[in-house]
C-alpha cells in the first residue's frame, strides 16, 4: 500500500487484516522515485498495490502508468476519497485495475478483489510464461502496419512459441477482416461487454481462425467515441495468460484508447516507410508517446517498403527521428498484392516473407515475463469465501 494519508492508511490496512487475515502487507507512505518499481515490485510475492490517489494525483498516475508499462501482472487499486466518475475513469486509463471508495467496506474490497480473480484468471494455463504483446502501430496510415501484423503473427506461430492471437484493436478503421477475408458476428467489443465473465469458453466464441491463428476482430461498424468510454485492459490481459505471443494491430498513436494499449504491451512495432511524410509523422507519434511516458526503451521502429531511391537513407532516417532503426523490410509490392488478394500470408521464401522471419526470431528472442497465478488464487480465494 502506497499512501501518505495516515489515516486513509490505517483504515485500509484494518480492514484488510480482518478480511484477508495472514495476507501480508507492506505500507509506504511516500511515492515511489521514478525508476523504484523494480525493487517494490520485483518480488514474486508482490500481486497487488493500493494505491492513494488523492493525495498526490499527478504521483500516483505516474506510478500506475510505470506500473502498466513496466509490471502489467501488478493489479493495481485506486484509493479514492469520494465517489469522483471522471476520477474513476482517469485512474482506469492510466493503468488501474479497479478502486476502492472511502469509507472502505468489506463489501466494496470482496466485490473488488472477485473482480479481478476474473480479469487474472488463476486456474492451471497451458504454458508456465505468459504471452508476450506486441503492439504494431503506424506512424502514419497506409505504412503496411496492418499487412505486417497480420505477416508477423503467422512467423510468430511458425517459430513454435505456442499459440497466437493476432487482434485488431482498430475501433474506427480495423480493416483486418478484410484483408484476410474472414468473417465473425464477434469483435473485441463483445469481448469488452462480457469481460466480467470473460473465461476460456466465452473467448472461443469470440475468436475465429485463419492460417492456424486465433484472429479477434474489430467491429464491422466503426465505434465512435470508444477511446473516452471503454479500456482495453481486462482483455488485453486475459489475453496474455492464454497465448504464447499478441499481435495487437492499432489505428495509431494518438488518443487515450492506444495510448493504453501501448501501456500494456512489451514491445511497441512503430511502422513507418521512408518517405518523408510518413517520416514526419511518425517523429509527432514518437513525440506525443514521450510525452504521454510511454517507455522510449520498448519502442521498436521497423522502416517497412523501403527503397533508398524513394527516400531517405537509414542513416539519415535515424538521424531526423533521433531514433535508432530496428529493422528494415524491404519493398515486395508484387508478392504481398498477390498474397492479400488470396488472403492468405506472404510467401516466407520472398524478400519481404525472409525479413519478417528475421524480424520475427529477433523479436522471439527475449523471454516473456512469468505467470503468478497462483499467488493470485490464493489472495483471490479468501477474498471469495
């Protein structure tokens, strides 16, 4: 528990020895310095944070927003003062996983504590580390960012690393359904209005296949407004204790629906070609994700289509973006309009199919974060009896 509230501290911390007895809790009343996290929350044994919002609000969210960025298996509980909606959903967008109103009750932790059993499902997972989320997102439209997505997932599920979700997290314009040609009645909206009872069975339902994959699609009608009113987190989440890799296609940078996004995942795919308006949006996107501290260190930028006599070298994109270049695709115009017109992935033995496998073991090669379900079915189960 992190508070400088004495009183908010004391209260809390009663009611949780007399509700969860012989959980042990460890009290700060200060905020962490930036770069801390490691060291509070490095221990396996650390599952969940009550955090004081209200004593520092612009501490606290830059907590929880290190907190989203750097542990996503933390849940993290806001601490409010009074019952404040804009609050409420401020804290969610920055990286909460639910929040307890003053005076606290038993009921409001029970409730609170159930629902997040729900959202870290806790019962025996088919792989001992949970998956590791990649956001693609463009610099600007029409980069391939989506093309690509679509290519990395099938390399991702060729590299034997367990099975993947490739997900169009598009609310607006998601065109992933039509590039490869499938169709659901479902979307990663349904998925949003039933996350309280989220479970293996449910998500079944809400995925289709394609090339071996698990594909979640957008909503076939655009959703306006949908990054004011709904987080992704429960089911980015869910997600990521059943998939060896995420493949999480975005509309880009901008707004606090990717910006959560980008939160949650492990590595940022930031999509540009080399031509200099392309580049020119993508040094905004890179500026506004700064700005809004999104670990700089997690974001990758791939240089898709690239041909030197269309554009800048990739020195010199490396010195306009003051950004190093993770990895070049080259242009196969001819061999991916054949493969999306087929809708089907681009041949692995062409130009682009043998650097998108490249790309692919390079990004393969870090292990993904370990799972503590059990530590959280233990909490979880006492808050439920």
């Amino acid at each position: 528990m992190i508070s400088p509230d004495r009183s908010l501290a004391a209260e809390l911390a009663h009611l949780l020895s007399r509700e969860l007895p012989g959980t042990s809790l460890v009290t700060l009343n200060a905020y962490p310095p930036a770069g801390a996290l490691g060291d509070l929350t490095g221990s396996p044994a650390v599952r969940c944070c009550f955090l004081d919002v209200c004593s520092d609000r612009k501490a606290a969210f830059k907590f929880m927003s290190e907190v989203s960025a750097r542990t996503p298996g933390l849940a993290v509980l806001a601490l409010l003062s009074g019952n404040d909606p804009d609050l409420i959903l401020q804290c969610l967008r920055q990286g909460a996983s639910e929040f307890l109103i003053r005076p606290f009750t038993a009921d409001q932790l029970q409730a609170a504590l159930a629902k997040l059993s729900r959202t870290y499902p806790a019962g025996p997972g088919p792989a001992e580390n949970s998956a590791r989320l990649y956001c693609v997102m463009p610099g600007k439209g029409s980069s391939g960012a989506t093309t690509l997505a679509c290519n990395l997932a099938c390399h991702l599920l060729r590299s034997g690393g367990g099975k993947v979700l490739l997900a169009d997290m598009d609310p607006l314009t998601g065109t992933l359904a039509f590039l490869l040609k499938v169709k659901s009645n479902y979307s990663f909206l349904d998925a949003l209005n039933h996350q309280a009872g989220l479970d293996a069975d449910l998500w079944k339902s809400l995925v289709t296949g394609w090339q071996g994959l698990d594909v979640l699609l957008s909503p076939e009608n655009p959703v306006d407004g949908i990054t004011e009113a709904w987080d992704p987190t429960p089911v980015v989440r869910f997600s990521r204790e059943i998939y060896g890799s995420v493949v999480l296609d975005t509309g880009g940078a901008f707004g606090d629906w990717n910006l959560s996004i980008a939160r949650l995942c492990d590595e940022i795919l930031l999509v540009t070609t080399n031509e200099l308006p392309s580049l020119h949006a993508t040094q905004r996107a890179l500026a506004y994700l700064e700005a809004n501290r999104i670990e700089p260190s997690k974001i990758r930028l791939l240089v898709n289509r690239y041909r030197p006599d269309l554009g800048l070298a990739q020195e010199q994109i490396q010195t306009a973006l003051h950004k190093q270049v993770f990895h070049v695709l080259p242009s196969d115009y001819e061999s991916i309009q054949r493969a999306l017109l087929d809708g089907k992935p681009a041949q692995p033995t062409g130009k682009f199919g043998k650097s998108l496998a490249a790309l692919a073991e390079r990004l393969a090669g870090s292990s993904p974060p370990k799972k503590n379900s059990s530590l959280f079915s233990g909490l979880f189960s006492r808050s439920e009896r």
